[in-house]
C-alpha cells in the first residue's frame, strides 16, 4: 500500500466526485448507469481510504499517550 497525504486523498475525492456528477448527467440523470454507478464506487473507495488513514493516524496518537498516562500513575 502506498503512503498518501490526506490533503492529496481529499483533492482526489473531490475530483471524483465531480466526474461521478459528470457521469451521473451524461446518462440522463440514470445513477443506476454502470458508468455511473462505477464514477461512484470510485468516489466511496476514495472516502473508504481517507477514513481509514484518519483512524490510523487517530490510533497511533493514542497509543503515543497511552504509556505516558501509565507511568504518571504508577
């Protein structure tokens, strides 16, 4: 897996939403349109990802200060 920035991530997520918009108008309004349907697959994929690299981020910062609070009581 490759290391992305969460700036970059948003950037793409908002890019891929404007083509999932695009391919949405393209079919006539139809967002059952395959075209469309993937344009949008691609956007929650996009957002899956972002998620998971806050929670990440979120984790580690949390086990960061799990020990320090440990040592302080003991």
């Amino acid at each position: 897996m490759t290391k992305v920035n969460q700036e970059e991530l948003q950037a793409a997520i908002e890019k891929l939403k404007g083509k999932a918009a695009a391919a949405v108008q393209k079919a006539g309004d139809k967002k059952a349109d395959p075209e469309a349907r993937e344009a949008r697959k691609k956007v929650k994929r996009a957002q899956r990802k972002l998620r998971a690299a806050k929670s990440y981020k979120g984790a580690s910062k949390k086990a960061a200060e799990k020990p320090a609070e440990g040592q302080a009581s003991a």
